[in-house]
C-alpha cells in the first residue's frame, strides 16, 4: 500500500509505498465442548485469516490511501495514480490501525475480542494498538 501525508513537514509529504506487516490477536475462552471440532481454540486461526483478507488486505492491497482532504483527489480520474482510497482521517501508521481495528471488531464472532495489532510500515518503524487503551 502507499499512501501521502499531506501537510507533513518530512518526506513523507510525497506519495510513497510500504510493505506493511500486520499481526492481530484475540482473546477469548478456548473452546471447551469436547464435540466441537475447534476444542481448545479461541478462534480457528484460518476464520481469522478470512476476517483479515476481507476486511483489511483485499480493500488496502496495491492502493494509495489518501485524507479525503487532499488536493491529490483531484487527479484521481485520469487514473495515473491507480487506485485510491479517500478516509477520513491522516493515513499515518497509527490512524490506519484504529480503522483496521474497528473493521477487524465488525467480524469477530461475538465471544472473541481484538486484543492488540501490530502495525509495521517497516521492519523497525511500527505502531500498536491495544484494546485496553480505546475501551
């Protein structure tokens, strides 16, 4: 995904691309009914997996996510830009995991929970976000 921080004072003030890095964790009661074929798991991680692909990698893969108050929406039309999403917010790393948080929370089955994700634009740039500290 690539996206612009506009107004930013540094480079990333010009549209750029990262190979991002998500991991999500959940929490919840390991299932205890001996019938059940996912006995002793919270969740059936390839469930996750479809959460994850639907919700985040299928809508953000090779796009070019914008504030939906850039001027570079005005070139969005003559397609030499690809695709691009326009949010409502600053597509910073941290912005974007309290989108991915809140569409990732709309899938989980009721009995699970988002825990934390983890957010890497880069291997040693990253942000989290934590489920404790936006109750």
């Amino acid at each position: 995904m690539a996206h612009i921080l506009d107004g930013y004072d540094g480079a990333c003030k010009n549209v750029h691309g990262h190979s991002y890095k998500l991991a999500v964790t959940v929490i919840g009661e390991p299932i205890s009914d001996p019938k059940n074929p996912k006995l002793g798991m919270v969740m059936d991680f390839g469930q996750l997996k479809t959460i994850v692909n639907k919700q985040v990698i299928d809508q953000f893969d090779h796009v070019l996510l914008v504030n939906s108050k850039s001027a570079i929406l005005k070139q969005k039309d003559n397609g030499a830009l690809g695709n691009i999403i326009a949010v409502n917010f600053q597509p910073t790393c941290e912005k974007l995991l309290e989108h991915i948080a809140k569409l990732i929370q709309q899938e989980l089955p009721k009995e699970v929970k988002l825990h934390h994700i983890k957010l890497h634009e880069t291997a040693n740039s990253f942000a989290e976000w934590f489920a404790s500290d936006n109750q």
